[in-house]
C-alpha cells in the first residue's frame, strides 16, 4: 500500500510536466502563428517619385516586407521657367540607395512620360524590365540611342501574364489608350491586393479591337481590393472620352475637302491609332504619305515592324521624294503638335524646313490639344502657317483629337467594378489630383480613405489603414546636353537674369606689385544696352569703376573678392539708379 502511495505523486509529477511541455509546446506554435500573422500585417509600402502635382515624370516604387519594384520611369518637358533643359527626369537618389531590394520594373506603355527617364536609370542601376511587346520595342530604340541596349534586361510579357518580383506578384490586364500594348496592373502581396491602371479610357470600339479588360478588373474587385491608383489626367472633364474612330471620320470628311492640296497632318509620334487612320485615308484617297520628324519616324519604323501598324504597299516615301508628286497626291505625318521650337512643324511654319515648304491652299491639321503651358507655342505656330497662306485646322474648330485618358464617368464606373477599400489619384497636376479625389467620394469612398499624397510621400497602407509615414528624396533632374543634374537651381535663376536684364561685364587689368590698374576698366554689354548708342553711359560706367578702385586703394584693400563686391554693387546701384535694371554684373580682374 506504501508502495502504491509512494508512485502516485510520481505519477502526478510525470502528468504535471507533461501538461508543461504541451503548454510549451502550444506556446512556440502559437508564437510562430502569431509572427505569420505579424508578417502578413505588415503594411504595403508605396512610394509616388514622380507624376503627382505635374504632368509626365511618372514613376512609383512599390515595397513589401523588403523587397521592392518599380512601375514607369518616365520623363517630362520643361516649362518656360527652364531655360536652355533639354528634359527633367525624376530623382533617383532613393532609388540607387535601395537598388539591393529592387527586384525589377514594370511599365504600363510606351509614352515618353513613361519610358522616357529609363536610359538615365540604367546608367547607374541595370534591372529588369517587364513590358508589352511594343512598349519593348520603344524602350529598345531608345536604349540604343544611348548605347545601353546590349547590356540591358528587356522581358516581355502579354497582358493577361503574371510574373513574380520578390514577395510581388504582378499580372499585366489590358487598357485602351492612345498608343497600342497599354497595360494596367494587379498586384498582390502579403498586405492585399492593389490595382494600378496606368493611363487608360475605356473605349468600346478601338481601332485594333482589343477592348480593355474591365471583366478582369471586375473579378479582382471581387475578390477584394485594397487600393486603387488610377489615372487622374481628365478628372476635371466630365462624360465619357469619344472613341479613336470619331477622329477617323474627321478626317475622312477634312481629306476630301483638301481635293487638289497638299495635306499635313501634326500629331503625337506615339500615337499609332491616329497614325493608322491617316495612312488608311490616304490610301483611299490614293495619296502618298511621308513622315517627318526624327520621332515619328522612329515610332513607325518600330510600329510598322513589329506589326502594329499596317502599311498598304507603295504607300510610304521618303520625305526628300514629296517634291516628285503633285501636292493633291501628298500627305505629311508630321511632329510639332505641341508647337515644339525645334519640331518638323515649326520649322516648317518658320520657312526652317530643309523639305517641306508650305504651298498656299496647304491644309494643316494639328490633331492634338495643346498640353496646359503650350497654348502660346501652339497659337504662334498656327499663326505664321495662316499668314503663309495654309488651311489650318486644329481641335477646337473639328473633331481631329480625341484623348487617350478617362473622364469623370469612365473614372467612376473603374472605382465601382474595383471597389477598393483605400484610393490614391495619380498622373496630373493638384487639382486634377483633387478633382479625383472628390469623384471618389461621390462613389461611397471615405475621406479617411482618400490620400492626396505628392511625390517622395511614403505611403503605407494595410487592412488597418491608410497613412503617410514619412518622406524621402524625390525632386526633379534637369538634362541639359550631355550633363545630367549639373544644372541647378542657381544655374536657372542666372539662365532667368540673362534672359530678363543681360550682362555688364567689367574687365581690367592690376599690376601685381604696385597693385596699379595697367588697363581697362573696360565695360562690355550684352542683351542690357547697345553700346555703340550709350557710350556716355559706358563712359560713366568706367569712372565709376575707377573711383571704387582709387577707394580700394586709397584704404588698402587688396583682396579681390572684396574688390570685385564693391564693382558689382557699385554698378548695380548706378545702373538701377540710371535705368531701372538690374542686369547681372560680372567684374573680371586680371593680375600682371
């Protein structure tokens, strides 16, 4: 009996740490449940570099749980503000600082402001990149224009095909825009799924008949969206966009009333729909077409090869063979929409144009709208062809343009197939931004919900919420020739002071040991004063320069940045004082 008493509580030991370690047990697996759980809570991390509060120089970065890609790296022209940039390219500081967890990029189309920036980037970093088949061939031409194509990690991929980026997995879905092989993106990732539609229209009858992929979008909205990035450019617009064919029709009724003239016609080089529809009309018309401008050229050659664009025989010539033809047998595709300076069209508008010299009786068609800061360029362009005496025709008078982005309802019916839980407006200026924004209340979206962000905002956003987090770097880059980023803020506020006021420079010569002035001063003007027609105001000039040296002197001043402040100062006042300019005074001080 002893004996049994004394097991017993052996027994119940044995049974008490056997409930321990399957507590222990349950712990750690618990504890491993509960850091899965963790890892899947923690947010998306989205980061807009480009593209917001601007139009052009679109690109975002994408970050989960340490890995990273990036969607567009595009490019955007400078405004009147940047005198001398060729383009501005986005900020790729945070890029190269992070370029260990980036596992690729994805770009939704060939457009400049999407594309555009990329040989800038592989320059520093070569990663790969995931495109369409004519996004591809884009991004070739481009690439081998900077040398880069060789050594470059081009993929492509067909919409409907997902491809996998670290802990991303990214399915390319088809949309309608102005240029053929547009895709919008689902991804999907331990914090949800996301859509980001890139520059889209839902347009019911395209000239390819590839109709966007609203049936996909809807069957993620089933399933569940936590964001959505959309396309803000027409936000303000309301209604639906016009289909590419209206513009067919446009120029089937603008052609045969150019019976007997020649006929230009200036449009984005991207835009192959449009390009399509003016080769098809012309070989109705039994017109040749040539194509000119260094980019139009390169669109279609590229276009034309891979398919996209089909050219009847013996339709397309050279633009030097135009002058073989009767003007009623020519039409010209041409560049310049935009009223570029350095564009087929303005030269040709400006008599600068090695082939193409405008006939009177020519009709011009601009089948474009001016981009927001473009209107003047386009207005003078348009001006001197009239005074030339060309038929000028542009959007506002017919319908030769339609846009390649959404309006209001086509907004909202993308918001209400996705129904997504967050949204963030992308690709425009603030109040396009804005305008979005609002449309997206107007479809049940929360305020809360809603992120008007700007670029270099970091973005995190999981099933909990939504908030900016913090910022990192994200301004612009100015191209100027061959110098990337070495032209600076104070580079363009001289650029801006020369444009505005000139130059006075002030030269002289000082002997270094008597520090006596062996020449000079002498005072050359440019863009201030002509100076064959004031040399009294030259002359007072120099005496001035002279009494501020014989002050130098007088009070031992031989330090000549001090010497040089007192010239400039000296003359600015007097100058302002004589004139009410401020040109920008540059003293030059030679030792002999």
């Amino acid at each position: 009996m002893k004996e049994k008493m004394a097991k017993k509580p052996s027994t119940q030991r044995q049974k008490n740490t056997s409930q321990k370690t399957k507590k222990n047990v349950n712990y750690k697996r618990n504890t491993k449940n509960y850091t899965k759980r963790e890892t899947l809570k923690k947010p998306l991390r989205i980061i807009p570099l480009g593209g917001l509060g601007e139009i052009g120089k679109n690109i975002t970065l994408y970050e989960y749980d340490g890995d990273m890609f990036l969607v567009d790296c595009g490019m955007s022209f400078p405004d009147e503000d940047m005198p001398g940039i060729d383009i501005v390219i986005p900020d790729f500081t945070y890029i190269l600082e992070n370029k260990d967890k980036i596992k690729g990029m994805v770009v939704t189309h060939g457009h400049e402001d999407h594309i555009g920036a990329i040989p800038y980037l592989l320059r520093n970093f070569n990663l790969p990149i995931y495109a369409t088949r004519l996004t591809v061939g884009l991004i070739e031409g481009k690439l081998k224009e900077h040398k880069l194509l060789e050594s470059a990690k081009l993929i492509t991929v067909k919409a409907g095909e997902k491809i996998e980026l670290g802990k991303f997995q990214v399915e390319f879905i088809h949309v309608n825009h102005s240029i053929p092989d547009a895709v919008g993106f689902a991804i999907s990732c331990g914090a949800g799924r996301v859509i980001h539609t890139g520059d889209f229209k839902i347009d019911t009858t395209p000239i390819d008949d590839y109709v966007i992929d609203m049936g996909k979008f809807a069957e993620y909205g089933s399933k569940g969206v936590l964001a959505l990035l959309a396309d803000s450019t027409n936000a303000e617009r309301p209604g639906y966009t016009a289909s590419e064919r209206l513009v067919g029709g446009s120029f089937s009724n603008l052609f045969k009333k150019a019976e007997g003239h020649r006929i230009i016609v200036a449009t984005f080089s991207s835009n192959i729909h449009r390009i399509q529809q003016i080769i098809d009309e012309a070989a109705k018309c039994s017109r040749k077409v040539a194509v000119s401008g260094r980019s139009m050229l390169n669109v279609v050659t590229v276009a034309a090869q891979l398919g996209y664009l089909n050219v009847p025989e013996n339709v397309l010539i050279d633009i030097s063979e135009i002058n073989n033809y009767m003007p009623g047998e020519i039409v010209v595709v041409t560049t310049g929409s935009q009223g570029e300076p350095l564009s087929a069209l303005h030269r040709v508008a400006f008599s600068d144009h090695r082939q193409i010299e405008i006939i009177p009786g020519d009709m011009i068609i601009i089948s474009a709208t001016p981009i927001p800061g473009n209107e003047k360029l386009v207005g003078k362009v348009i001006n001197e062809l009239m005074k030339r005496g060309a038929n000028v025709v542009y959007e506002s008078m017919y319908d030769v343009h339609v846009s390649g982005h959404a309006c209001q309802e086509e907004l909202k019916l993308m918001m209400s197939i996705i129904k997504p839980k967050y949204f963030i407006p992308l690709h425009g200026e603030q109040k396009h931004l804005y305008k979005h924004a609002l449309l997206a209340e107007q479809m049940g979206i929360s305020k809360e919900n809603i992120m008007l962000s700007s670029n270099g905002s970091v973005i995190e956003v999981s099933s909990k919420e939504m908030k900016c987090s913090e910022t990192v770097p994200a301004g612009r880059v100015l191209v100027d020739g061959l110098g990337v980023g070495d032209v600076g803020s104070i580079v363009l506020r001289d650029r801006k002071h020369l444009a505005d006021d000139g130059i006075i420079v002030v030269a002289l010569s000082i002997d270094r040991y008597t520090r006596e002035v062996v020449s000079g001063p002498d005072v050359v003007s440019r863009g201030f004063v002509y100076v064959r027609e004031s040399e009294e105001l030259m002359n007072e000039i120099r005496e001035l320069v002279c009494d501020i040296l014989e002050k130098c002197y007088i009070h031992n001043v031989r330090d000549y940045n001090t010497i040089k402040t007192r010239i400039k100062d000296g003359v600015s006042k007097f100058l302002f004082t004589r004139t009410k300019r401020s040109p920008m005074i540059l003293p030059v001080i030679m030792e002999v």
